[in-house]
C-alpha cells in the first residue's frame, strides 16, 4: 500500500463515516480514554482496540490461538527465545509498513511484556528472549501491536491502525464524546459502519433503545425490548466462586468445605445466572474431563454442630439473593449458620481482597485464555498483589503450576495440569458457581449473529462480518 493508496483510502473512509450506508450503532455508557493497546483499561476501550488493532496472534471463533501478523515462529531449546517474523506486505492505515520496529515499541509499552528483551533480526523478525521458561508467552502477543512512537504522537481515540475497521470520525458535545464511528472500507463485509454511541448512564441507554436510537446494546439486567433479540452470552474469562479463607481455622477442615459443597444443587442455582465452571481451568482443551465438577448430593442432612461463618459478597440485590439461597440450603442441610455481610463495591478491594478480610467470600474473578493459573492460585500468590483468593497451599499444586509454565507442549502441559485440577477437586479451596450471562440485546433486523465462544465482552463481535441489515415487513 502506498502512501497515495493510504490518503485515497483514508478519504473513502471519512466519506463511509459521513455519508448514508449500511451501520450498526451499539448504544454505550461512559466515556472513551484511549484506544492504544499499552493503555486500555475500560471495557469500551479494549474492544475498539481489538477492532482497529491486530497483534502477532489471536483468537478464533472457537477461543484457538492462531497467527495474525506472525508468519513463522521459532523456539530455542531452553524454551528461552522466541524469534518470530511477521508477514510480508502488512500496513498501517497511513500506508508504512508494519516492521520489527513497530514490534520492539509495542513491548516496551504494554505492561505484559515488561521484562521481555527484544532483538531486531530484520526488518521483519524480532527475537524475544523470556527472563525464565514461561509456555503462555505467545497468548500475551495477542495484544494490538502499535506504530512506533504511537503514545508520543498519536491521537489516543483517533490512532493510526492496522484491523479491518478504522477510527472514520469522533463526535464531541464540548469535552464529551458522543459518538465514535468506526469504517471498514475493504473485504465483503455487509455493514460498512460500527458506530458506538455514548450515554451518561444505564437510564439513558435504555431509554435510546426504547426511541430506536441504537441498535444494540449490552447489560448485565435483564429487560423487556420488544423489538430486540437477547444474544445472551457466558463471559468464559471471569468465574464466580465462593472462596474460603484457609487462615480461618473454622474452614481449615476439608470435610467440612466438601460438606458445603455437596449439599449445593449447582444447576438449579446458576440457572439464571450463567454457564457452570468447570474447576480451575474451566471450559478449557486443558479442563479434565475425568472429573466431577457438579458434586451435588440429594439428602445429605448431616447436623455439624454450632458453626457459624461470615459470607462477604458485594453489596447488591442480586449478589444478596444469591447469599440468601446459599444461606438457606447451608442451614437447612447441615445446621451451619452464615452471616451475610454486604460490601460496598468502593470498598471490596481495599478493605476486603487486599487484607484477605473475610472467611467466606462471593466473587467474580477473572483469569486468562491461557491454562496458566499460577497467579490465581500457587501459594506464592495468597498475599496481594497475587490472586490466591483461597491463601492455599499445597506442595503439589504448587509443583504442577510450575512445571505447567515450563513445558512447551500441549501434551505435556495437559499432565501437570490434570494433577493441578485434581488437587483442587480433593482439597476444596473453593466452590466454583457460573461463568455470568452478559445480555446483549440486538434490533431483529440485524441478521447473522451466531454462536461463538464468547471469552470476554469484545468476543462479541468476533462474527460481525456475517452481520447485515434485513429487511422486517
């Protein structure tokens, strides 16, 4: 692409952005920051990233990793080095090629890649050389690779891109945006225009649906459009469980959380709240098939004595109902009485998860694509930062996790996870619940959304090229 095709093509553009053809506008709440991938941190930010930006690697329609920009890739023996080459003839939306220049930027910039020394081969190879063996490393190269000098000199809503849509134009009231339009002026693509329209609150977006202002819209509420569908998705990438404190000495016996656990009819409790999880590394190549995730027993009514335990759950209706279901089968089944203590959402980080301030807790947690679950739950993890929500410990499942960041195969990997998951399953750090519904609600006319494997809340787009605009009588 030359640099007179980047301006004839950027003109295309604007013109798709102004002019009448066929759109999606997806109603929003709140307000845009950045769309470079080093500094997305909104939900809105980080899937226009992902559209407007493509990285070394991506994820598929059915959650594989598969190349984007890599061509060839590499491994050393040590399993220290990746040496990986992009292809040929890929370019910015300005027309300059994308080089290893581009790529040497993006990872000083993007904090998962921090510690990362980076190499230029050529002007299309990088080598990467990992402080220590880490086998997740090319999932974290699924982040949008950026021109250099892209945070020096860009517009943060308006960059220079790479993905099949562009920024076409940003529309402001004063300091505020209200509508961001995104053009794809290539491929066989039906809708030409995604436009994301911005609301102050979850009220006015409603209202917008119910004028006919958008055409869809997300919401964690249930609602009663008449003239919309409810694509109602999992989010895969967060899981909700309830944690025992393992310091807590009331919850240090093992029968007992097996106990708590059995007695819950899984099913019937998620039915309205999302899919099961399944363990740790849940819906996963990596999940073991072998074991029982829905423990439930019909008639336990075992009588544990006087215990008593604090269940600590973010403060709202639907998080407290759920406590009330837990609460009720807890006493009914085994005479264990809870307390539901109900936690300010301004205040769950500093005054709860930070201090590990709770013996039992209701919370969603979200983990990667990537089996990898040291982080969340490796012995080494249980104070803050780290994500061991549960303060467990235990030799083998600390052994398996770091033998599972060591190995490079699949086949390999699935054996030390397999005794990782085995392990959780046996000691009960947790009670896994629900991976939670999004709704996402879209106007009939919008055809051609279908089922994908929804990870996170960007995924929803990951069909969009199917999507088109049909005519209702």
């Amino acid at each position: 692409m030359s640099i007179i095709q980047a301006i004839i093509t950027s003109i295309v553009a604007f013109f798709l952005a102004i002019f009448p053809v066929s759109t999606y506008t997806e109603g929003v709440t709140g307000q845009p920051s950045s769309f470079f991938p080093s500094q997305t941190y909104q939900q809105i930010d980080k899937t226009i990233s992902k559209l407007i930006y493509r990285g070394l690697f991506k994820y598929d329609i059915y959650g594989a990793l598969v190349p984007d920009l890599a061509d060839t890739w590499t491994l050393s023996d040590d399993g220290i080095v990746y040496t990986i080459k992009i292809k040929d003839n890929q370019y910015w939306s300005n027309g300059r090629p994308i080089t290893s220049d581009d790529l040497i930027y993006t990872s000083f910039k993007v904090p998962d890649l921090a510690g990362v020394a980076t190499d230029r081969v050529d002007d299309l190879t990088v080598r990467y050389t990992l402080p220590n063996k880490y086998s997740p490393f090319l999932s974290l190269l699924t982040e949008g690779v950026m021109p250099s000098n892209t945070e020096e000199n860009q517009s943060p809503l308006k960059p220079v891109s790479s993905g099949d849509f562009r920024v076409g134009r940003v529309e402001k009231n004063g300091d505020l945006v209200r509508q961001i339009t995104l053009v794809n002026n290539h491929g066989a693509q039906s809708i030409k225009k995604l436009v994301f329209r911005f609301y102050a609150n979850e009220e006015e977006l409603i209202t917008a649906a119910k004028l006919g202002e958008i055409d869809g819209l997300m919401s964690n509420k249930n609602h009663d459009f008449e003239s919309f569908e409810n694509y109602k998705f999992p989010l895969q990438g967060i899981y909700y469980a309830i944690y025992f404190n393992l310091e807590e000495e009331v919850l240090q016996d093992v029968s007992l959380r097996s106990n708590l656990e059995r007695v819950l009819p899984l099913e019937d409790l998620i039915v309205n709240e999302g899919i099961s999880v399944q363990g740790a590394i849940s819906r996963s190549l990596f999940t073991d098939t072998s074991l029982n995730y829905d423990k439930h027993v019909e008639g336990v009514e075992l009588d544990l004595g006087d215990i008593k335990i604090t269940l600590s759950i973010p403060d709202d209706d639907d998080h407290y109902d759920f406590a009330k279901k837990l609460q009720s089968y807890w006493r009914e089944e085994l005479g264990v009485e809870i307390v539901i203590r109900r936690i300010a959402s301004e205040e769950m980080m500093e005054k709860v998860i930070i201090p590990r301030n709770y013996e039992m807790l209701l919370f969603g947690q979200e983990v990667g694509r990537d089996p990898d679950r040291y982080v969340n739950w490796h012995s080494t993890q249980a104070s803050w930062p780290g994500l061991n929500l549960s303060n467990f410990n235990h030799i083998r499942a600390d052994r398996a996790l770091e033998e599972g960041r060591n190995e490079n195969t699949n086949e390999s990997r699935v054996i030390h996870y397999n005794e990782f998951q085995k392990v959780i399953s046996s000691q009960v750090p947790a009670i896994f619940l629900y991976h939670p519904y999004m709704n996402y609600y879209v106007k009939h006319y919008i055809d051609g959304v279908g089922e994908k494997y929804t990870f996170s809340n960007y995924d929803r787009f990951l069909d969009f090229s199917n999507w088109s605009r049909v005519k209702i009588n």
